[in-house]
C-alpha cells in the first residue's frame, strides 16, 4: 500500500502581508488549516496553532510547531472568541495542498 503525502501549495499570500493587510494587529490565536483534495473528495483539517506579536514581528508556536511569516495561505479569515479569548480577535488562515501517493 502507498502512503500519501500531503503538500502544501505554492500559491497565495505569505502570513505577513495577510497580517499587515489585517491591519498589523497581534493575535493571541491563529488557527492554521489546509484544504486538499484526494480521491474521497476535499477537506478541511486543522493543521496548528500559533500566536503573533506586532511589537516584536514573532510568531510563537502554541503547539511546538515551526511557523513562518513566510509561509503560504490562500484564504484568511478574523473572528472573536468570548468564550476562551475574552472577546480578542483571533485569525484563521488556510492553506491548499494536494496529496500525492
């Protein structure tokens, strides 16, 4: 049996001018998702988590992945959590991917 492997797209905006486009605010959630497709149709999976501050320009893993403000998104959207984060903003940011076996 072949494994897949999922990549990530090469298309879309790096999380810095998606930020900067935003309005160069921090966050204390973002929330990273890939859509893909394979032969059972498409998906959305959650891929991580991260925070980023605009004082300092850093992102900082909430899950002890590696992110990059370099990294590719194609869609990106801002919502407000009252449950977990009193009401801040919080940023969700998705990637497209392919699988290949």
């Amino acid at each position: 049996m072949a494994m897949a492997v999922l990549f990530k797209g090469e298309t879309g905006k790096p999380l810095r001018e998606i930020i900067k486009k935003l309005g160069n605010k921090s966050y204390s959630y973002i929330e990273c998702r890939y859509k893909w497709t394979d032969q059972d149709g498409e998906h959305d999976d959650f891929w991580g988590c991260c925070s980023y501050n605009n004082e300092t320009k850093m992102l900082s893993p909430l899950d002890g992945d590696f992110y990059s403000l370099d990294d590719l998104y194609n869609e990106w959207e801002e919502w407000a959590d009252e449950e977990i984060y009193n009401g801040e903003i919080c940023l969700t940011i998705w990637g497209y991917g392919r699988v290949e076996e």
